[in-house]
C-alpha cells in the first residue's frame, strides 16, 4: 500500500526531530532544515528558508505533501524582543505561505504556537477559549500566526517549555530558531561541568516532552478535526520544581541549583508567570495520553542511558 507522504517544516529542530523519527512507519517523510543540515534513515531532508517564497512553493511542488507539519519558529524570546521584523517574517509571513500553499495542493497543515500567548494572570491552567493576551513580542507574533489559521480546516497546538533528547543540539550548531539548547538539555549540560545555576521560582508552566508532543501530533492528525488544542504535559509546576526533579531523575547533586526570582534577571522580554495549559478538551477529542513531569523524565533519561550516557550524573 502506497504510504501518505509527510512534510515536516523544522525536521533539524527538537520536535521536528521526533515527528520524523515517531512518523516514518506511517508515512513517506520529508522534512526540511535551513541551517542546521542533518542526515535522518527514512526521511528524505531538503533545504528551505521559510521568507524565501519560491523555496517553500518548490518544496510543496516536489513532495506534493499529504500532510504538512510546521514546527519552525523564531523563538528567542529576547532576540524577537529586538528584532520585530525577522519575528514577523517567521511567526507569521511564513505561516500564511504555508496556508496558502496547504491549500493550494489540498493538504492538511498542523501549526504550532505557544502558552507564551498568554499575559500570565491566570491562576488555574488556560483553556482554549481564555483570553490570549501576549506580553512580548514573540508571544504576539505567535498569536498573529495562529489567527491565520483561524476559522481554516487546519490545526493549532499550543505546547509550553519544549523539552527533551536530541543529539542535534549537543553537535553545537546554531539553529536559525536562536535557540540554542532546550530547557532540560541545557540544565543537564551545566550540571554535568558541575556549574551552579539559578533558576526562577516564579516563572509557571507545564513543560512538554517533545516525544509526547509529536506522538499527540501524529494522533491528532489522524482525525479530521480542525481547530486549536493545547498539548502539553499534564504538571504545572515552577521552573525551579521541575529543574530539581530534573537533576534528581538523572542524578545529579541538587544543591548546584538555587532558587531566584525573574525580578533578579535583566532580560529584554517578558514571561507570563503562570502559562499551565489545560488539555483535556484534546485529550477528549482524540485520546492522547498525555504525561506527569515524572513519567516524562523516565522516556528521557531511558533514552539518555542509551545515546548519550555521560550525560547522567552519578550521585
Ligand atoms: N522550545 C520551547 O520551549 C517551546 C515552548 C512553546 C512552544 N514552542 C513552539 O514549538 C515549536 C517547536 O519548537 P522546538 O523547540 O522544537 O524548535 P527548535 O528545536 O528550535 O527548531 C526550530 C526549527 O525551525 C527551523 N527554522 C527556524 N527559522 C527558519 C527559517 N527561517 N526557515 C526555515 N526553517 C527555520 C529550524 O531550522 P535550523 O535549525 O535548520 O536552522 C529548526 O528546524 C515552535 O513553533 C515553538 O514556537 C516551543
């Protein structure tokens, strides 16, 4: 039987990464990367910059996608502070080639935004339906690109604090994304050179592993459902919780990490304080199994054992 053909926007970044890997029983995979080139078994890898016009059409003409998925971003929070313009081209232009072009070959087009939509006043996890108030400029070009997709066929999904094992990030190479590691990767890596960090106690979220976040995707895009659906993992916790259960799963001393406030950091953007996301109406609609902080940390560290062992501590 002939395989549905996959197009993963971001194959080079962490959830892109897991799409391919989780994909390739399913569909025939292509995925593109701009500047950070990557060889992946079964899946065919091409070069597009999404504020090229012509790269991202030519892309659509050659695989002639069944289904499309769009993991890229501008997500620096503090660079996209700076630099408007390249946030807009990104967060937003692009995604409205990629609508334009999902509809114009007839494909489904699944988008990803963030919690950062959110102004952070809450004080129990968001629902779809609350008001998204962005209070940086990443957050509001991240919401200008999900109202492209408003009222469309296609999907939205909200995650929060991407996170997992990937060996892309540890080669070092610069990500047109600007971020240069994930949350808990970066954690593991100061960790491991014994370097004491600090982190915020005030700062809220319900972080997501990637590998949970790509089989939900892959899930979702099964039905015929269209719409936006927050998908994350089922904690909210502080940054700090999670960065100690973080250092304890994997080992290491948990008195190198000390706890602060955002009022002590001078960064350029601003975070919500509170940005848990509520799943259950996906979680309904198609049956994810989504996890606790503690369930999450297990398929990390499984895999970290594996692929990259001196990574673990040893307390
Ligand atoms: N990470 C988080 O904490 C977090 C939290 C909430 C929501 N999200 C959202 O989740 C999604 C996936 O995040 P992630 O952490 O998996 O991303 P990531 O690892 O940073 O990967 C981003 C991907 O976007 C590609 N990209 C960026 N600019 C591009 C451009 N101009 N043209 C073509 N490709 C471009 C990168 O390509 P190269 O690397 O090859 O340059 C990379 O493959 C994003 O939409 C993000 O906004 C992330």
């Amino acid at each position: 039987m002939t395989k549905k053909k996959l197009l993963i926007f971001g194959v080079s970044g962490l959830t892109g990464y897991k799409i391919a890997k989780l994909a390739e029983e399913s569909y025939d995979v292509h995925g593109t990367y701009n500047q950070r080139f990557l060889s992946l078994e079964n899946c065919i890898v091409h070069k597009v910059n999404l504020s090229n016009k012509d790269e991202v059409y030519k892309i659509f003409l050659s695989v002639n996608p069944d289904l499309v998925i769009n993991t890229t971003a501008l997500h620096n929070v503090d660079y996209c502070e700076e630099h408007n313009g390249q946030a807009i081209d990104v967060n937003v232009t692009a995604v409205k080639r990629l609508r334009e072009d999902a509809e114009r070959f007839g494909c489904k087009l699944i988008h990803i935004s963030t919690d950062y939509v959110f102004d952070g006043n809450n004080n129990k996890p968001y629902v779809e339906s609350d008001q998204a108030s962005p209070i940086s400029f990443y957050g509001k070009s991240k919401l200008d690109g999900e109202k492209i997709l408003e009222g469309s066929r296609h999907i939205v999904v909200r995650p929060s604090v991407v996170y997992g094992w990937t060996p892309l990030e540890l080669a070092g190479n610069t990500s047109s994304s600007g971020k240069p590691m994930n949350f808990a990767l970066w954690v593991l890596t100061k960790l491991n050179k014994k370097e004491p960090i600090k982190i915020v106690t005030d700062q809220f979220a319900s972080a997501t592993l990637a590998d949970s976040l790509a089989e939900s995707i892959l899930k979702i895009a099964e039905s015929n459902k269209s719409g936006l659906y927050h998908v994350s993992g089922l904690s909210c916790e502080s940054r700090y919780d999670f960065t100690i259960k973080l250092a304890e799963k994997f080992g290491y001393d948990t008195s190198l990490v000390s706890p602060t406030t955002s009022a002590s950091f001078v960064q350029k953007a601003k975070r919500p304080s509170y940005s848990c996301l509520d799943c259950q109406r996906a979680i309904q609609e198609f049956g994810l199994k989504l996890l606790t902080t503690e369930e999450a940390l297990d398929i990390m560290k499984t895999q970290v054992e594996k692929e990259a062992p001196h990574l673990l501590g040893n307390r």
